[in-house]
C-alpha cells in the first residue's frame, strides 16, 4: 500500500479557500483504496504538462519557451498527474454536493476523477504519443485494462481490488467513463452528461493550472461550478453565474492558441514526442509505464534530429472559441447543450501560427 498525504496537495486550487482538508477527507473516504494503490501512486511521477513542464524549462533541447515572452517569468508549477486528479476529484465531489446528488453517483463521481488519468504515460501528453504508437495501445484501453485487472498486465497496476473495496463496480464505472446512459440510473446519468460536456472537472482543474503555468487569469473552478444548478430532469447553467463560463472558456482558448497549440510548440514537442519513439522502439507496455521522466528527458537530447514541420501528437490540435463570438452570457441552458456555445474545431496544420 501506498500512503498519499491529501494534506500536501491539491493546494494550487484549493488553498484559498475554506474547507479545503474537509473536502480531502471526504475524498479519501469514498476512496481510500484507490488512492493507496500502487497504479494511483504512479502518478505521482508523471508531469502534468509533460515536456512542457515548467520544471523542464532548462533541461530540453531547443524548448521555444526560452524565448517566449510571456514565459520568461514561470512561478508556478503545474504539479503532478496524481496531484491534478486529487484536484479532479474534490471539484466532481463538491459539484455532486451542490446539484444534491446521491451519496452512491458522489462515489462514483470520486471513483472517475481519481482514475481518469491513471492510464497515463510518463512525460504525459508528450510521452503518450510515442508510447501508445509504440505499444499498440491507447489511453482508454488501457484504463480499461487497468480497471478490469485484465491479465495482459501485471496485477500491481490493476484497480479491480481497489474498487471493490471502494464499493465501485467496475463496469459500472466504464459505462460512465464511456457515456453509455442507457446502462446508468438518474444521477449517475446526469453525472456521465457532465463528465462527458466541455465543462468536466477535469477541464476545469487542467486549465486552471495550466493558466497559473502560462500567466493566464483563469477563473477558478470553484467559482465555476456555482453556475451548475439542479433541475428536476435535467442540469442547467444560470445566466447569473454564465459568465464565468465564458470568460473559462475564453482563457481556454487563449492558452491553446497562445502556448500548447502554437506551431513552433507544437512542432517542438512533437519532435519531443519523435524523440522518445526513437529511443525506445521495442518498449513494452508495463516497461513504457514506469520509466523515469529524467531518463525520458535524457534521451529527448540524445535522439533528437530536427525534423521538418511534421505534427506528431496524442490527438489532433484543437481551436476553442465562443459562439456567438461576442457572447457574454447564456440563459438557462441544460448541460447537454452547453456545446451550441462552447465549441472546438480541429485546426488544420495551415492554419497554425
């Protein structure tokens, strides 16, 4: 077993606010055991923006960031995978408690923060697109492996135990972890309908500390969720409180547009991401799971070759916009249409700058 201290993280979002060691404990109450497994305590070697971490400013070879401007300056950190779904965790809780769900769809809603990103690679995003290249394995199989202790791994990354404990079962938690309604009762319906909108926890705590990282003023989650109010049969936004969703939705962009998303990073990290399959072509599945980042790091520098402007990424560069663009807030809208309004569209290498 591996004992998680919940007193030391989670203080990027939550430090500011009252409350916050109860919120953890409610966590660890629903979850103890996940949060003890070996397979949750991985991640706590994993970067929550891979490559381009902070911590890793220094340490890569032709990193844009040396000469981005608004990068000159980075005090924040972006943490851990580990420390981002804790944080995932205590938002789906508190947002399950503001819309009176019940205390089994707050189990569940526990159970999915905490292993949304268990299936991720060291170095994250940028790791991931060589390793599951390499591999022959996505992220969602994966989890699925991992969360059904299918015998293609080892039993240590397995969280079937773990669930079970946790009084979770674990097809039902992959029936919300791929939206299939028909197989959930009421809350957990509505839950699967937020998880699965652009408005998720795990949005809200991702962009959050990203915009820390990239010195972007991004509304925190906390605020976000009072515009989340309980309907009879459905869940809706509140005009009064919409208008942090926009403004969320709005610094989203800017961060993709401005940082992530921009060409030379994206071509960078994608070279980044060519690197690493060079450096470790015959990886298996459990050995791509526990390599140190410092080592990944190392052999980015080792096997690097510039390459032309070849994009090489987990999945396709996205563009986040508002629509109507001049919108500043939207009525009462259910949940499941909140997309008319925040939308994304996949960016075609031309049109990146």
């Amino acid at each position: 077993m591996y004992k998680t201290s919940l007193s030391k993280i989670s203080s990027n979002i939550f430090s500011k606010h009252q409350g916050e060691k109860a919120f953890l404990s409610e966590v660890a109450n629903y979850a103890e055991p996940i949060i003890e497994s070996y397979s949750f305590h991985r991640l706590k070697d994993i970067s929550f923006l891979g490559a381009l971490s902070p911590k890793y400013l220094n340490k890569i070879i032709q990193n844009p960031h040396h000469t981005e401007a608004g990068l000159r300056n980075i005090h924040a950190c972006d943490g851990s995978r580990l420390e981002h779904s804790i944080d995932v965790a205590v938002i789906a809780y508190q947002l399950c408690d503001r819309l009176m769900f019940s205390k089994e769809a707050k189990k569940y809603a526990v159970a999915w923060a905490l292993l949304h990103d268990i299936a991720t690679w060291p170095l994250s995003h940028t790791g991931e697109a060589a390793f599951a290249k390499i591999t022959s394995t996505n992220t969602s199989k994966l989890r699925e492996m991992m969360i059904l202790g299918k015998p293609d791994l080892s039993e240590k990354f397995s969280v079937y135990e773990p669930l079970k404990e946790s009084g979770i079962d674990p097809n039902k938690l992959l029936d919300i972890f791929h939206n299939r309604a028909d197989k959930l009762d009421y809350d957990l319906r509505k839950l699967s309908n937020i998880i699965h909108s652009p408005i998720t926890p795990d949005t809200l705590a991702g962009i959050y500390i990203s915009g820390k990282v990239f010195n972007v003023n991004v509304p925190n989650p906390l605020d976000i969720i009072k515009s989340f109010e309980p309907g009879l049969f459905k869940i809706e936004i509140s005009k009064k409180f919409s208008n942090q969703i926009i403004s969320f939705w709005r610094r989203k962009s800017d961060i993709y547009k401005q940082h992530i998303n921009k060409k030379n990073v994206t071509v960078w990290e994608s070279n980044c991401s060519l690197a690493i399959e060079k450096a470790y072509p015959n990886v298996s599945l459990e050995e791509s799971l526990i390599i140190p980042e410092d080592e990944i790091i190392e052999n980015i520098n080792k096997k690097w070759v510039k390459h032309s402007n070849s994009i090489f990424k987990y999945k396709s560069p996205l563009k986040y916009y508002v629509h109507p663009p001049r919108t500043k807030k939207i009525g009462a809208v259910d949940i499941s249409n909140i997309s008319y309004f925040l939308r994304k569209d996949r960016i075609v290498e031309k049109q990146m700058k």
